[in-house]
C-alpha cells in the first residue's frame, strides 16, 4: 500500500529480486492516481490497483474494498510503505498480525503526521524510523526494527527526511521478513 513516490515499495521489491526477503511483491495498492508508486511498479512490471479514498463514502469502505483486494490477490501480509490515510479495524482486523507499517520517528516519540517535521520543531538529536505491527491505537503496534540517524545543525525538512528514508529502505525488508518469521510463513531448508 503507498501513497506517494513509493520508494519505499520499491526497496522491498528489490530485498525480494536479490533474494534478501524470500518473498514475492505480487501487488501494489495506491489511492493517488498516476503517484510515484504507481509509476515504479508499472516500471518494475508489478500489478498496480488505484482505490482512490476520494471515491469512498468512509475509511470504513475504503478499507473493505483494500481488504477485498487483498483476499483476492491471496497474500500473506499486507504493507503500508508509506500509506497516508487512517486504517480503520476492518483492515487491521483482516490482518492479524500481518499488517506491518513504516513511520519516519522513532516510535513512540513523534506518532502520527509530519513525524520529521516534528522531530525537527522538537528540537532532537537523534531521529530515525521504526516498522512496526499495526494496531487500532495509530503507530502504537508491536515494534519490529528501528534505526536511529542523527540529526545535523542546518538540517531541513527534505535532508532529515532523506536520511530517515535512507534507513527505511534498509528495515523495512527486515522487518517484513521478521513479521514473516513470527507467523511461521518462512520455509527453512531441514
Ligand atoms: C516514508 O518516509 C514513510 O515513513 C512515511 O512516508 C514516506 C513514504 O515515502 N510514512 C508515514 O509518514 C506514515 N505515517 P515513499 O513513498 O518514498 O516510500
């Protein structure tokens, strides 16, 4: 599931070509059409379905026509690299334990929007991005990796953010191939 430019889908459909992540990106969910993340998977030659939120009377239906998606597409976990719209229960409720999020902080500093951009107004040292296990409370799930980045005098928005994002695409196939672990979803060789 992406929102925006999508590199974050991207970092994860690379760990699973070069073998990182035994794992298959078999689709990709957007509700901007024509976004960055959309532009990459035609590029990269993955299945891209547009569910504009724009089109949907409530998060309630948006998310029941992603969790329909999803059944359908038979997948073992869903991600939200960079999903910019509320999850409701429908969807976390659909997922057990197999809807795993990344956010730009280090939770449980900094929860919800413009993480960087509170960061940043708070005036810290250390930043980073933590992905997680979705719950109900927003950015409160299970914690499954984190990384740390420093944050430099003269920083701005766009280079912390950079940074941040630097390490997202690093933790996010870890932490994708940790929540796969947990459920027992990864064969070993005997
Ligand atoms: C990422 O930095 C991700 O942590 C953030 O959006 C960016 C998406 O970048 N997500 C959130 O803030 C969610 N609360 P991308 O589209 O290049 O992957």
């Amino acid at each position: 599931m992406a929102s925006g430019n999508g590199s974050n889908f991207e970092a994860l459909v690379q760990a699973c070509a070069n073998q990182q992540l035994p794992a298959q990106v078999v689709s990709l969910v957007v509700n901007n059409p024509g976004c960055g993340a959309s532009q990459r998977a035609e590029r990269l030659g993955i299945a891209v379905t547009c569910l504009d939120h724009r089109t949907f009377v409530s998060r309630d239906s948006l998310d029941g026509a992603l969790v329909e998606h999803f059944h359908a597409a038979a997948v073992d976990l869903v991600v939200m690299a960079g999903w910019m719209r509320i999850v409701t229960r429908r969807l976390i409720k659909a997922f057990p334990e197999r809807l795993v999020n990344i956010h730009p902080s280090l939770l449980p500093s900094f929860r919800g929007v413009d993480a960087v951009g509170q960061a940043l107004a708070a005036g810290v040292t250390l930043g980073g991005c933590t992905a997680h296990l979705v719950s109900e409370e927003v950015d409160a799930g299970l914690i499954l990796v984190q990384a740390a980045v420093p944050v430099l005098a003269g920083d701005s928005h766009d280079s912390l953010a950079r940074r941040i994002q630097a390490q997202e695409h690093r933790i996010l196939p870890l932490a994708v191939g940790l929540a796969a672990e947990r459920l027992g979803l990864l064969h070993r060789q005997p």
